[in-house]
C-alpha cells in the first residue's frame, strides 16, 4: 500500500528496508554489501555517507535476539534435557542468521527514516533573539 505522503515510486518503509531502496529514487541500491551501506547511490548518487546510522541497530538487536534465544535455549533445556552440544549446534547458526537478517534491515530501516524525516545534527544558534 503507498503512503500519499510519500514521493511518487517510494515504498513504505518496511519494504524499502527489506529491499535496501535508496531514500531519495528508490532503486535498490542501499547496500555496497550484506551490511555495508554503499557510499552512494548508483543511480541517482544520492549520499548515504551523510548519514549516521552507528551501532544503534546492533545494541537494539543484541538485547532482542539475546532474550529470544535466552527464552528458546531455557525452554528446550527444561522440555528436553538435551546434552550441551545440541544446544551449541541449535543455537549458534540460528542466532548468526538471525542477526545477519535483522541487522540488514533495522540499519535500512534507520537510515531510510533519517532520510525521509531530513533528521540533521543539531547546532547551537549563534545569532537571534536573546531574552537576557
């Protein structure tokens, strides 16, 4: 469905994240790499390098994917009692591609956002009305 707010051919932000669409023409050209952003646009050369995503979807994903795979990793102990190594061979691929999955989209998903919301550092106002 196209949000009317947004420019004529965007997507909506969950699916320009999960295809890695350029904020500015849509193409999908976001990603350089499985995580690496691209320093630019191919098509339109928009910068992606003005944008500071920074760990903010990892430290996010950390606390999440823990929790589920904590939660997941305790339940089977408790239903199962399965030995040590199943819990090694179970847990370390699924909890790998679960990060690799959503760090993808959660570091598109800011950057489209900071994109679309024109967010910019903030800056001190040297000049203008002072109440003093």
């Amino acid at each position: 469905m196209h949000d009317p707010q947004l420019p004529k051919g965007q997507s909506g932000l969950v699916q320009a994240a999960l295809f890695g669409e350029c904020p500015a023409c849509g193409q999908r050209t976001l990603f350089a790499g499985w995580v690496r952003f691209a320093p630019r646009c191919r098509a339109c050369g928009h910068d992606f390098d003005a944008y500071n995503v920074g760990d903010g979807p990892a430290a996010f994903l950390i606390l999440v994917i823990g929790a589920i795979v904590c939660a997941a990793a305790l339940v089977l102990q408790v239903k199962a009692s399965p030995p040590f190594w199943v819990h090694i061979v179970l847990w370390v691929p699924f909890t790998t591609a679960l990060v690799l999955l959503s760090l993808r989209v959660s570091k598109a998903a800011m950057l489209i956002h900071e994109a679309r919301a024109q967010v910019r550092e903030g800056r001190i106002d040297s000049g203008g009305d002072d109440a003093a």
